[in-house]
C-alpha cells in the first residue's frame, strides 16, 4: 500500500486542494481546517446547511490565507495568532466553548456578502483546546475544526467498488472530492482501511478511530455548490450501514495519530500494524 492522494481544507467546508507533502502536529495537517466559517451564534457552519460554501477557495501561501469566489473577487487574512485578536466562543458539534480568534469585518463582510447570510471567520489561536470527544480517544489525542478526527482515510479501490454498485444502480459514479480525503491510499483491497487497528504511514503511526459516517455533504457538487440527487447514499445504504447504527451509512476511516509530528508525502508506503 501506498498514500497516492494527500488533501488540505484550509477552512472547513471550503474547497480543499492536492499537495504532494504535509506536515502535521498535535491537531492533524498543518493548515487543514484551521479556519472556520460561524454564525452570529459562534456556530459552525457547513455545507450540510450552507451548500455555497463548496463555491468558496481557499489557499495557503507565504503566511497569508486568501479566500476567493467567481464574480466575487478575493479577501485575505493573516494565518498566524495575534496577540490583539478578539477572542469568539465557538462550538462544533458537542465540543462547546471553544476560544477560537475572530479575523474581522473585511473577511466577515465578504463572506456574509457571497453566502446571504450573517457570519464571520475564525481562526485556531493560542487559546484553542480542543481534545476529541470519541471512546478512542485518549488523553492528549487533540483536534482543530475537523468534525471530530484528525484525519480521514480512503482507498482507491473502496471508491472504485463503490462506484460500480452505482452505476449497477443507473447512477452516475462520484469523484473522490465528494468525501473530503486527506489521505487516499492506492494498493489494497477494497474497505481494507476499515480493518485497520494501527497502521504507519512514512514514519507516522496512526490509530483507528472509527468508520466515518457519511452525509449530504456527499451528495454536493464540490466546485458548485449543487445537490446531485441521492447518490452516494443511495447505493451505500444498501451495503454500508453500520452495525450499532442502522441509520448512519459508512465509508472511509478515521484516524487518530500516535505520532504528534512529522511529514507524510505522496508515494509513502502504508503498513497495517
């Protein structure tokens, strides 16, 4: 096995983008998902409520963060801490009272102007804790605006599987960006990463931390914004439901890392441990 795709979202439900190298820390890939958009309420907001959000870009480069949209033109913000930043108490699912740094009017005013809605961005500061709130956790495990994992997992072969039931169905098959990906892995069975207890990447080791519950964020187009139909759930409700929830359908895994730091790059070999 062998990681073949590695993917950065700057700000949660944001467009992410390739890179052929990350490093990591303690809360996952340096530069994943350390912005977040929130209501006025401090509340995470996503594209399962807010689909246009897929529309926005988002890219790193020389410590600046630039959000960009067609026919809206583009806003940057700082990606490092300020000491003078107001402090925002946001939540994310059932992890609430998180200190998270406002980066102000000019980005909130272009954001609550391209998606109709009130809301500002926020950004992981040196106030930020967040430790995960899973029964594979364990103390010192942390995370950054990610739903609730550091990292997410997915075989080309699991999505290639999938896509033939789909089509089997008279659907349409569905690119690997419907899933949100940071690690896609090329040499093995399909659903093999489900099985995965331990498993080192380059260097890094990592810890199963759960199959990934799937949404419709699935179902949305991930450069327009648009709702498709019922597919991937459709097909995946009828062979990936999970055993302690019928309700939830399930496709890749998440993964907790054991090792705090250290880069992992396109072409590293992936072992089962």
């Amino acid at each position: 096995m062998r990681v073949s795709g590695l993917f950065l979202y700057p700000v949660k439900s944001l467009r992410g983008h390739a890179v052929t190298a990350a490093e990591f820390d303690a809360l996952g890939f340096v530069g994943d998902r350390r912005f977040l958009v929130v209501d006025a309420a401090g509340k995470f907001m996503t594209q399962r409520t807010v689909s246009r959000l897929a529309c926005i870009d988002a890219r790193l480069a020389a410590g600046w963060l630039t959000l960009s949209a067609d026919g809206a033109g583009s806003v940057a913000v700082p990606t490092t801490t300020h000491a003078d930043a107001p402090l925002r108490t946001i939540s994310i699912w059932k992890s609430e009272g998180l200190l998270a740094e406002d980066c102000g009017p000019a980005v909130a005013a272009w954001l609550s102007s391209f998606l109709q809605v009130p809301c500002s961005l926020v950004r992981i500061g040196r106030e930020f804790s967040r430790p995960i709130l899973k029964a594979t956790a364990r103390p010192g495990d942390t995370v950054s605006f990610a739903d609730a994992y550091p990292f997410l997992a997915i075989s080309e072969t699991s999505l290639a599987q999938l896509n033939d039931r789909i089509q089997e169905n008279h659907g349409e098959p569905v690119p690997m960006n419907r899933f949100r990906p940071n690690l896609v892995v090329a040499g093995c069975a399909a659903f093999a990463e489900d099985a995965w207890t331990r498993v080192q990447i380059g260097d890094a080791v990592f810890r199963n931390g759960g199959p990934c519950a799937r949404c419709i964020v699935t179902t949305t187009d991930q450069f327009t914004g648009v709702r498709m139909g019922k597919e991937p759930l459709k097909t995946l409700a009828t062979f990936r439901r999970d055993t302690a929830d019928p309700t939830d359908v399930n496709f890749g895994v998440n993964l907790i890392h054991e090792t705090k730091r250290g880069t992992i790059r396109v072409g590293d070999p992936v072992h089962s441990l």
